[in-house]
DNA sequence: TATATATTTAGACAAATGTCTAAATAATAA
DNA sequence: TTATTATTTAGACATTTGTCTAAATATATA
C-alpha cells in the first residue's frame, strides 16, 4: 500500500499512468512526452514497476512499458472504506 | 490533486484517516493511538486539511476533527478513469 | 489573577526524493 | 568487429519531508 501511494505521489508519474492507458510505450517513447533526462524517466518507471502499476517487456533493444490496472482496485477498495459510514 | 497525493503518502496520515472514519477525534484523542510527539501530529493533521481530507471545529479549548469523504471523490474519479480502456 | 490543559508554531536536523551528468549494459546495423 | 541506438546504473546534489524539543497561544479552572 505504501509503495503503491508513494508512486502515485508524483505529477510525472501519474501522467506516465495516463499516457499508458491509451497504448503501451517504450521507454523513449515516455521520456520524448517530458522535459526531464531519460534517466530520470528510468527512476520514475522503476518506482512505478516497484508499485506494481506498470510492467515492462523487453523487445530487441526496446523496452515497452504496460499499465496494470489491477493494482489500482487496491486503492480503490481502501478509499471506498474510508467512504462507508 | 498533488495536495491530496501527498496527503495520503504516509501510513500515519492514513491511520488517522481510518480513525475519523469510525468517529470524530480531538487532536489529543488522535495523537494517543500513536507513538508520536504531539506537534508531529499536529503537523499532519494540517496536511490532512490541506489536502480537504479532513475538517476541524475548535470546542472550547479542544479541536475536534472530522473526516470528509467528498474529496475521496476526486481520487477515485482519477483512478477509475485509468481502468477504462 | 494565576495555574493547568490543549493545541499549534518555530526552528533544527536526519532521511528520503527528484533531478542531473557520466558511464555501463544490451541489442542492432554497418 | 566497430559504431550506433536504447535503456539503465552510479553517484552527486539541492529540495522536501517527518520527526523532535522548546516556546507560544488559547481556553478553562481554582
């Protein structure tokens, strides 16, 4: 849960988790969408594979990145308790 | 939305969170379930408010708190739009 | 008024975080 | 093999964060 809030605590990573929902990326790919060096983009994207959020899959010398949205039903049910009552 | 990220970013924060849900605290109630200097809590109830996840009501020469589940909102309508597609 | 209780503010400090550049690793192409 | 492209790792550095103690503020009580 922990790391789960901590990689959604950060305006570039969340925005990484929208562009992955419309299609899977390179990481290039992502990092052209930031005004930040492809090795911070790379921290960023291990943060968010440490959380679970996205996962990744080498092919050939790229590497593309996937939203894993089952993850996110984890929060969903915590905040929907703090709802009930 | 940052506010709000940043706010549930900490497992104490959380914690209190889930203990407003079961009833309204005073600062004081709230700091006795943690091992936690008074001021260090009244810290992260500020951030709590600041986030609008919660709201607070001086009684005398106690504040109480309460939780407010209308910003949950925000999160959720967040999350959920990443799960569709 | 003087004292006690509840809470916040101020300031310090160590640890965590986001960013960068330079270098390393891995795969492709010449 | 050598050079090029894609990505990650390593290490540095400034900023942010969570915590503390001491002091300030506000209310209630004797």
């Amino acid at each position: 849960m922990n790391t789960i809030f901590k990689a959604l605590n950060d305006e570039t990573r969340r925005e990484i988790l929208e562009l992955l929902r419309k299609s899977d990326l390179t990481a290039g790919e992502i990092a052209e969408h930031f005004n930040i060096s492809k090795p911070s983009i790379s921290h960023h994207l291990d943060l968010l594979k440490q959380a679970d959020l996205v996962t990744s899959e080498k092919k050939g010398q790229f590497v593309v990145y996937s939203l894993n949205t089952t993850i996110v039903d984890d929060i969903l049910k915590w905040l929907l308790t703090l709802k009930k009552q």
